[in-house]
C-alpha cells in the first residue's frame, strides 16, 4: 500500500514519526519510513529545510531545545601586517 502513496504521504508521515519523539536523527525516520514500505524514501525527503524542520520536530518531542546551542565562535588574533604601525 505504501508504495503507491505520492511524495506528500512520505512527508507527512516522515513528520508524524519526527513528532512521536521515538527517532534521534533523520536517518532512523528514514529506516522507519522503507520498512513502513515506503519507495525512494531518500530522493522524497531531500532538501535542507526539510531536513531541518524534521530535526528540529525530532528535538522538540524529546523535549530538547530546538536547535542546540551553539558553541561560542573561537576568535582568533589577527595576524600583524607591516602596515599596522603606519
């Protein structure tokens, strides 16, 4: 029966699953989605944002922070040029 849903059942589904909080990344969904029998489970669920949205879904059920946070960007000196004394 899966097979032949359209790509707009994959990704519903695929946000059904991300919401149920059972998954800690997208591939986990996307084992999930073929062993449902789901075809070209990959080429249906591509596309940065969807992935996001997916992760950030995913984090939320299991009650984490959407996004995690981020680590403090590592400044470093910049280099000295001969022209700094002029």
């Amino acid at each position: 029966m899966p097979e032949t849903l359209g790509r707009r059942d994959i990704i519903e589904r695929a946000y059904e699953l991300a919401d149920s909080g059972k998954f800690t990344n997208n591939s986990q969904i996307y084992i999930a989605l073929k062993n449902e029998g789901f075809t070209d489970v990959f080429r249906a669920l591509t596309g940065r944002l969807l992935n996001a949205e997916l992760r950030r879904r995913s984090r939320i059920a299991r009650g984490l922070a959407a996004e995690p946070p981020a680590a403090p960007a590592v400044r470093r000196p910049r280099a000295r040029s001969r022209y700094d004394s002029l």
